[in-house]
C-alpha cells in the first residue's frame, strides 16, 4: 500500500530543467490548488535541507580522512629530507639558493665564473694579437697607441719641418755649409728620438700580447680542473636531485592536503547551500488542465498534416491514368476524348426516378466477362432526359476519328481496353451512333467471340451472326440485324464458337472487313480486351486504325503500356486512347449554365436527370 502510494504520488509530480539556466521547475497534480502549492513548497524545503545535511556530511567525512593522511605525509616528508641532508654531507655537496628560490652547486657556480673569465680573456688576446701583428708587419702608423702618443706627434711634425727647411737650403747651398749641416744634425737626432718612441710603444704592445696569452692559457687550465671537479660532483648529484624531487613531492602533497583540510574545516561550521527557491509555489488561479483550445487547436493541426499526409501518399502510390495530360506524357499518344462519369453527371444522389425509370439502363447477366452479372449500358440516343456532356463528349470523340488521319478519316476502327470492365462495348456503341448521326451508314461488329454483349445491349434475340459467316455457314450480310437507331446496322456474334482466335486468324474475317467498307461508311468492331486474350491483337491489323478504351483512375500505367506494345507489335494503327469515367470538376459546355440541352438549365438538367447512373462500363 504503501508504495503504490509513493507510485502514485510520483506520477503526478513533475521536475523539469529550464533550458539554457540553472533552473529547474516543480509541478504537482492535484484537484486541490492549495495541496498543490503546498507540496512544492515542501519538497523544496527538504530538498535544500537534506542538501546541507548531506555537504555536512560528506565534508565529515573528508576532514577525518585527511588528518589520517596527513599524518603519514608529514612523517613521510621529515624522513626524506633527513636523508637528503645526510647525503649532501656526507659527499660533500654544497649549495646555494638563488634569487628565484632554487638551489645551485658551488662547483657550478664557479665553473660559470671560469667560462666568462676565460671568454674575456680569449677576447682581451685577440685584441692584442691584432696589434702584435701590425708590429710585426712593420706598420707602426696603424698602431692605436702610436697614433695617440703626443711626443711621438710632436716629434713627427718637428721632423717635417726640419726637412722642408733642408730642402729649402738645399736649393742654394751646397752640403758644407754650416747651416745645412746644423739642419741635417737635427733630423738625424729627431728620426733617432722617434725610432726609440715607436719601439718602446711596439715593445708595450708585445708585453701585452704575451701577457694576455699566458693569462688565457692560466684560465684554461683552471676551467679543465673546475670540469673534472663538476663531473665529479655531478655523478654524487644524481642521486642528490632524486632524493630532492622525492622531498619536493612530499612537501606538495603535505602542503594541498593541509590546505584542503583547512577548507574542509571552514565548509563545516558554514550552512550555506547552493540551492535557492526563486519562487515559491502559490495555489493557482484556475485549472492548469486540461486545455481544451490547445488540445483542439492540436488536433485540428494533427488532423489536418495528416489528410494532407494521406492524400499525398495516395497520389503517390496511384499510378493510374486521370487525364490527356498523363496520356501524352506518359505514352505519348493523344488523347481523343475524355468520356465524363454518369455517376458524376447524376451528382451521386440517389432519387425515387433512379429506382423507377430505368428504361434508359440495360441490365445484363455479363460484361465482357463472367464476374460482373450487373452490369449497365447507356446509349446517347435513349433515356428520359439525355445527358448533355456525355452527348458532347462522344461527339467530340467522333470529331477526333474524323480527324485522326490526313486524307480520309479511318473506315474500320478496332475498339479494346486492357481489361474487361473499362467500357469499350458503351464506347463502341455510342460512337457508331454518333458517326450515324451524320447521315452515315455505320455497321457495328461484336467481334467479341468470348463474351459478347452487343445483342443483350440492343435487346436482339441470339441468332445467326459474324460466326456463323466465318464458319461458313452463311453470308455475313444475312446476319445483319437493324440497331433501332437511324443509319446504325448491328452485326452480332452469333453462337460462342470453341475457337475464336482461330476464327479471327482466317482469311474470311479480312474479306469481311473489306467487304463490310465497301458496304459502309465506317465498320466498328467491338473486341476483347488485350491483356487476357490475343484475340484483339489479331484484328487489330485488319482495320484502319485502333481505338484503346482506358478507364480513368483504375487502370495501371505498366498495364496501358503492355497493351500499347502489344498494338504495335501487331503492326496495327493505334489512332488514340479514349479515357472513360472522367470525373469533371470545372464549368464548360456540356450541360452546364446556359448551355443546357434543348435550352434546359443547369438546375433543370440536373433535377430532372437525378438517375443513378453507374460509372460507363462495359
């Protein structure tokens, strides 16, 4: 009991993270607006409380275990400096600490010293090496300290005045004469003077030289010792720096454990806790749920996505022919007529006149095939009220056929469909009516050997008929029965013959074609469907030209182009495709507004010809 209690309040409680924050939001079902609030509130307030209780805890639970840890870190520490120092002692290693904090050899330090001393001292020979050269060279007027001596200057110019004087005297006296021998006296005192001053300063420069020599050499050879004596010490480091980085290491991990003690210690004596209520819950004004223009608003949206979902998957599964336009895209053929839907002419409302006048519809126990015991007929030229658009359609299907070829319109159309069921015998009827309008005389065949129809469509009793001629029974015209329409001659099929394609293959039936034209303006021969049977195919090259009966929205693409290949295989003429059962969804002229039949109105129309009409079939 007690945890389907907890269950059930759980399933009405509800946390939820605010995006992009911190925040969270608590909810709590109920019926009552104040137990609502109530139970928030208190559930934030031990969430925070058991929040303290728990840090309070935890930070327990640390502290004691890092006094345990710090005890055995602190002794761990003492005992590896103790023998870091004893090992420093005992091999002698000095070191000293510098201005960052870090440790560094004597031996080092001092061998720091003798490298810079003795880069100096390489520095200081170089120099004077460069003017032990010029004094060897003999050029002692490059020499800086020649150069600067003030008495050899004086000395210098003494000695070219003395020489210009000579030379002056020496234009008029001769090298006895007391005077020029004064001068010369003079200029052999002053070269001497000179020549002693420039050897005294190229002896200085020489001692220096010498002097910076060995002082470099006495340099080197106190570098080499400092070297061994590092190298020395630097094998007794080794083990020195390990013993170091182990004190280092402990006296870190010493320091951050104490460090986190302490912290440890604060976090206890505060009751501070990270969490806050912003807002406390109060007893809400009117229910939160349901919310009834939402979850309609949903719905409809819901419902909407998916009738739009539904209707789009079915046009995209349906791969049906719907209009000229499928046709000569898909097929590239024309489409001659669109033949409308009677149940949509009717508008689909059924009317004690659709129960009653049926004078217009002929039933029958079969359509072409075997499965359709109900099927329906409607002719142009019968019923109460006639209908205007499918008057219109058939006329413009006639007009298509007259207009189908160049020179003469075609005098023997074969009329198929790729199944039964599609409508080809109503078509083949009413377009021989149609063409009989004209004052032509128009003969209608039921070359439908397997299951004919045209005699129960016209009402004729079985009798002799296209079979008993292509048996050799008797002429075909003695078959030839009146339709009741005027111009209109029927041609039945007689008996049902075990053998009809044979039949068909024989030379009789092209005599009769060609017979029959010579006789009539057109002969139209309603055959089989060419997906089941290869009956059709076999007359569709005798004739003229060969109309396909596809029913629209019913009949497959694959279906329509099989039958297609199938004609032209046959070497037969494939005029067009009629397309029956058209749904129209526009205006236009048949029967339609004031274009009404007989100057009837749409509504009249419509009113008077509410008869249930089925869709136009074979």
């Amino acid at each position: 009991m007690y945890q389907r209690v907890l269950e059930r309040f759980q399933d009405r409680l509800t946390i939820e993270p605010v995006s992009r924050s911190r925040l969270v939001t608590v909810q709590f079902d109920s019926n009552n607006a104040d137990l609502s609030a109530r139970v928030v509130n208190t559930l934030a307030e031990d969430y925070i409380d058991q929040s303290l209780e728990a840090r309070w805890a935890a930070t327990q639970k640390a502290a004691d275990w890092l006094s345990q840890q710090l005890v055995g870190v602190k002794s761990k520490l003492e005992k590896s400096e103790e023998q870091l120092q004893d090992y420093a002692r005992h091999n002698g290693l000095v070191f000293l600490e510098t201005d960052k904090g870090a440790s560094q050899n004597v031996a080092n330090e001092r061998l720091q010293q003798l490298q810079e001393e003795l880069t100096k001292a390489e520095a200081e020979r170089y120099e004077k090496e460069a003017l032990y050269r010029l004094v060897q060279s003999g050029d002692y007027g490059s020499l800086p300290g020649v150069v600067e001596n003030k008495l050899i200057q004086d000395l210098s110019e003494r000695l070219a005045e003395l020489k210009r004087e000579l030379a002056q005297l020496s234009t008029k006296f001769n090298a006895g004469y007391p005077r020029v021998k004064e001068i010369q006296s003079q200029i052999d005192e002053t070269e001497a003077a000179l020549k002693e001053e420039r050897q005294r300063a190229a002896d200085k420069i020489t001692n220096e030289y010498f002097a910076a020599l060995r002082r470099e050499g006495l340099v080197k050879e106190a570098l080499e010792g400092q070297q061994k004596q590092v190298n020395v010490i630097a094998e007794k480091a080794v083990q020195y720096n390990i013993l170091k980085r182990e004190v280092e290491t402990n006296k870190q991990l010493y320091e951050g454990l104490l460090q986190r003690l302490k912290e440890a210690g604060v976090s206890a004596s505060l009751k501070a806790s990270n969490i806050r209520i912003v807002d406390s819950a109060e007893p809400p004004a009117k229910p939160a749920k349901p919310r009834i223009p939402l979850n309609l608003a949903v719905a409809a949206l819901l419902g909407l996505g998916l009738g739009i979902s539904t209707a789009f998957l079915q046009e995209r599964l349906d791969d049906t022919l719907k209009g000229a336009d499928d046709v000569e895209r898909v097929f590239g053929l024309s489409a001659l007529a669109l033949i409308p839907s009677v149940h949509h002419l009717n508008g689909d409302r059924p009317s004690v006149s659709s129960l009653l006048g049926r004078t217009n519809l002929l039933r029958s126990g079969q359509n072409g095939t075997a499965s359709n015991p109900a099927a329906r007929w409607h002719r142009i030229d019968q019923g109460q009220r006639p209908q205007p658009a499918l008057i219109e359609a058939f006329r413009s299907l006639r007009a298509s056929v007259l207009l189908s070829t160049a020179d003469h319109p075609p005098g023997s159309l074969l009329i198929t469909s790729t199944q039964p069921g599609e409508g080809k015998t109503t078509i083949a009827t009413n377009l021989a009516i149609s063409l009989a309008q004209l004052g032509q005389r128009v003969l209608l065949v039921d070359a439908d050997l397997r299951f004919p129809s045209l005699q129960r469509l016209f009402c004729i009793r079985e009798g002799l008929g296209i079979v008993s001629y292509l048996t050799g029974q008797q002429d075909w015209r003695a078959a030839v029965r009146p339709s009741g329409s005027p111009g209109l001659d029927l041609l039945p099929c007689g008996p049902v013959p075990p053998n009809p394609a044979e039949l068909l293959s024989s030379k009789s039936m092209g005599a009769f074609i060609t017979s029959a034209k010579s006789e009539y303006g057109f002969v139209i021969l309603d055959s089989s469907p060419l997906l089941t049977l290869a009956d059709s195919r076999i007359v569709a090259s005798l004739v003229d030209g060969v109309l396909m009966v596809v029913k629209s929205g019913a009949t497959p693409r694959d279906q329509v182009m099989q039958s297609q290949a199938g004609i032209r295989s046959a070497g037969a003429n494939l005029i067009g495709v009629v397309l029956n059962s058209v749904t129209l969804h526009t205006k236009g002229y048949y029967g339609l507004g004031i274009y009404g039949s007989n100057g009837n109105s749409h509504s009249e129309i419509i009113s008077d010809t509410a008869d249930s009409w089925g869709t136009l079939s074979k």
